[in-house]
C-alpha cells in the first residue's frame, strides 16, 4: 500500500490522486480483499473461534461468517466516504487498531477458560451401516457439540457464526477503514466505488472461509484420537492470541504514539 500512496502524491500536473479506471478498481478490490483477510490479526482471532469446531468443512462458515461482518462494516463506512466525501482522523484509526488488541486478548483468555472447563471422555456411535467407532471429545458448550453434531459430519447447512460475523466487524472498522478510504478516494463513480467495496468484501469472504477450513485440520485431526494434542493445541492458540493482542496494544498504544 506504500506504494499505492506514494502513487498518489505524485505532481499537480498528473491526474489527481491516480484516479482508478473502473475496471481496474474492481479488480483491485477483489484482490485487495482476498489479501486483506489473511492479515495476522485477522487469522489468529479467527483460529480462537475455529478451534471450537472439529469439523474443518463446517467451520468454512466461521470464515464466511466473519467476512460478511468485516463487509458490512466496510459497506457502512464506505458510504459515509462517498457521500459526505470525510476522512477517518489517525488518532481514531488507531484507537480501533487497539480496539484489536484488546479483543485479540479477550478471545484468547476465553480460550484458555474453555480449556480448563472441558473434560474429555469417550464414547461411541455408529453412522448408518457402519460399525460404532469411539469419539473423544467434552460436553462444554461449543458449537459443534449439539444435536447435529451427531447427525452429520458433513459441511453441514449454511449458517451464520455471531461470534465469528462481529469479530469481523470490528476488524473491519479497525484496519479496512483506512485501505478503503485510500482507494475510494482515487474513484470518482459513486456507484464503482461500491461495487470496489462489494468485491472487496467477496475476495474476503472466499478468502477467509479457505483459511478457516486450512486452519480447522489440525483440530480435526487431533479431535478424534489424540484428545490431548487436541488440548494443547487450543491452548496454543489462546496464548498467542493473548500475546498478539498484547504486543499490538503495545504497538499502537506507545510506539505508534495513541497514548
């Protein structure tokens, strides 16, 4: 982006603020946006909610969950831009940088908190014409461990994860809000400017359900007969997050120069 905005300072005799052919910024956008929701940030508050699952296929809605929440954000203040044409002052956008911080530290001690609740135990079932096979897993309350849960291993119905759709939302107010604003700046049509941000949030949709699916192979994995691995792993996860939130309001909070 350093060099998108260098792009943009360019002389008075040059077009003002490299004004995007619409083409082009569509295909920007959907790019951007495929890019955008693999930021570290992103991935690592994402992880605290998959590890809830032990189904990579069924936690592709975490991600799509989380990318309609950061599009809904993105849409809301894209048109605020266009229309009233305003710019987002630096101190604010930092305080919602930090605002991810401290959500990042939040999911991971919740993380943490579910560890030490579950209690693993055993038993088994069949499916269909198979034989019964032994499951390992606890009755805390996750997602995953309801009715369906042993009714279908599959990718299951489409549906929207609340937890994952406003994590997503803050991120979006946090991180995007600067990026879109850079662009939406440099397209002079009201109506390519929000179809830049409608790519932009389905190039992150896409994006982030992979992610999520990559990401939930180790819980699957580990789920059935390594319960412990299991365990360590989600413990793992909500550590770094708790670190990561951590370093980040440090970050913006004295090196950034919020505070």
């Amino acid at each position: 982006m350093e060099a998108l905005s260098a792009a943009c300072r360019r002389s008075d005799h040059e077009r003002p603020c490299c004004a995007f052919p619409p083409l082009a910024a569509l295909v920007l956008g959907l790019i951007l946006g495929s890019k955008h929701s693999l930021d570290p940030d992103h991935v690592v508050a994402v992880s605290t909610i998959v590890s809830e699952y032990k189904n990579p296929l069924r936690s592709f809605w975490v991600g799509v969950s989380w990318g309609l929440g950061h599009t809904t954000t993105l849409l809301i203040i894209g048109i605020v831009i266009i229309a009233l044409r305003l710019t987002i002052p630096e101190r604010m956008a930092l305080l919602f940088e930090f605002g991810v911080g401290v959500m990042l530290v939040a999911l991971g001690a919740q993380v943490i908190y579910s560890f030490r609740k579950k209690k693993v135990h055993q038993h088994a079932h069949g499916h269909e014409e198979d034989e019964a096979h032994q499951h390992f897993h606890s009755h805390s309350a996750t997602p995953e461990h309801t009715p369906a849960h042993h009714e279908t291993h599959g990718i299951g119905k489409p549906f929207l994860r609340k937890k994952s759709y406003l994590v997503g939302t803050v991120h979006g107010v946090a991180g995007s809000a600067a990026l879109t604003l850079l662009v939406l700046a440099s397209i002079e049509s009201p109506l390519v400017g929000l179809a830049y941000i409608l790519l932009f949030g389905l190039g992150s949709v896409i994006s982030m359900g992979v992610m999520t699916v990559i990401i939930g192979l180790p819980f699957v994995v580990s789920a059935g007969r390594l319960p412990n691995i299991n365990r360590t792993i989600q413990f793992a996860v909500g550590t770094f997050s708790i670190i990561f939130g951590g370093f980040l309001m440090y970050q913006i909070g004295f090196v950034d120069g919020l505070f």
